[in-house]
C-alpha cells in the first residue's frame, strides 16, 4: 500500500534562514500529494498540494514539487519566520482510490529571532 | 474555505465515564467524516471513517465498541468514547469531505484528559 517517509525534526532554524523538510513516498499511481500544518494546539490546516507529478504546490511562500522521478515531495520556504513555527505533516491518500489519508510522522520546525 | 468546528476543545473526566465530541460542518454537506487521534508529538492516527446515514468503518485495531461514532446528518459527525480510561487520554481530530471531494478539511481538535 501507499506510505509516507518524512526526515525526522525538531528543526531549529534562525528568522530568514532557508527551509527543507524532506518527503518520500511510495504509491501506486500517482496519487495527490499534501503538506499540512499544526500551529500548537490546533488541528491540521492544508498548506499546499499537488495533484499531479512535476506539479508545484505553493503558499504562503511555502512550496513543494511532485518529482515522480524521485518519488519526493520536499517541503521549500527561501525565509522562514517566527510565526511559521509549528508541525509539519507530508500526507497522501491511502491505496485504493480511498480519501482516507495517510501521514507521515510531522517535522517540528522553531524558528527562532 | 470549508469550515470544521468541534466541540468541546477541551475535556476532563473521570475514569469510567464517557464523552462525547462533536465534529460540524459550517458551511459545506460533509458526506464523509474522519475521525484520528494524535498522542504528544506523535503523527495523526486514523481510527475510522464515517459516511454519512451508514455505520463507520474502523481501522485495525481500534474497538467499535469503545468509540462509538454516529454520522447521522450531513453536517455532524460525534465520537463518544465509552468507559474512558487514562490510556485514552489524547488528542481526537476529526475532518470531513465533501461529495465527490478530494480535500478533507479539518476540525481543531479536542483534548480529552482522563483522570
């Protein structure tokens, strides 16, 4: 069935310095890929998505390229900022066609001043 | 966007006893809801999949008769966990989709403490 690596964190980064979370990913087809985000005690708030492969998600200066080459999907942002501190989560849809989800296991991310 | 409220956000109880938690759709028909749980700076767990007027689908694992979910309207979804105990002591998130719908949109959780 599908499944979803992502690196392991907490990463600590300064403000403005440049941001890479990896994600790999194993799948039949070509399944839709995402990136959520969990501020503290919140719940999870889509980010970005690509449906397709060499597909870029982008937002909030957040982006992410579906390469099917590399079966990856690595989270990018040029300057990260204190407010962006929080849980990130690569997921994909589970085999079969199904909207269930499948997470990967979340990269903490603090930035700091 | 779609909204997702739950109720309550926070929750304490004593051993033995149940609670509810209700998951809504503000402003969209959600004809499939998904209830997961989450432990400290652990990854979200998928418990099972409601679909609106048929009875939920449970993960491996997760006991029906423990968490009994009811999807009973296109706009509510509850989980009630029946005869809790510390170890069920998390945080339940739930989203929900739309007919046809690829996105799941989700709720901000609820945090049940059993003492």
């Amino acid at each position: 069935g599908n499944s979803v690596t992502q690196m392991e964190g907490p990463v600590t980064l300064s403000e403005e310095a440049f941001l890479t979370i990896n994600c790999t990913y194993t799948a039949t087809g070509y399944p839709s890929l995402f990136w959520y985000v969990q501020y503290p005690g919140e719940g999870l708030q889509l980010l970005l998505k690509a449906t397709k492969a060499d597909d870029k998600g982008s937002n909030k200066g957040f982006e992410a390229t579906y390469r099917k080459e590399t079966t990856s999907f690595h989270l990018e942002k040029g300057s990260v900022q204190v407010s962006d501190s929080a849980v990130y989560f690569c997921a994909l849809p589970f085999s079969g066609g199904y909207n269930k989800l499948i997470f990967g296991a979340g990269t903490r991310l603090a930035v700091h001043p | 966007g779609a909204v997702v409220s739950q109720h309550p956000s926070r929750v304490i109880c004593k051993s033995g006893t149940s609670v509810k938690i209700e998951c809504r759709s503000l402003d969209f028909q959600a004809t499939t809801m998904f209830w997961y749980r989450q432990f400290p700076k652990q990854s979200l767990m998928l418990m099972a999949t409601s679909n609106e007027g048929s009875k939920a689908t449970y993960e491996q694992g997760v006991e029906k008769d423990k968490f009994l979910i009811n999807h009973a309207s296109l706009t509510l979804s509850t989980l009630t966990v029946t005869s809790a105990h510390p170890e069920d002591s998390s945080f339940y998130i739930c989203s929900a989709s739309s007919s046809g719908g690829n996105e799941q949109f989700f709720g901000p959780g609820t945090r049940l403490t059993v003492l």
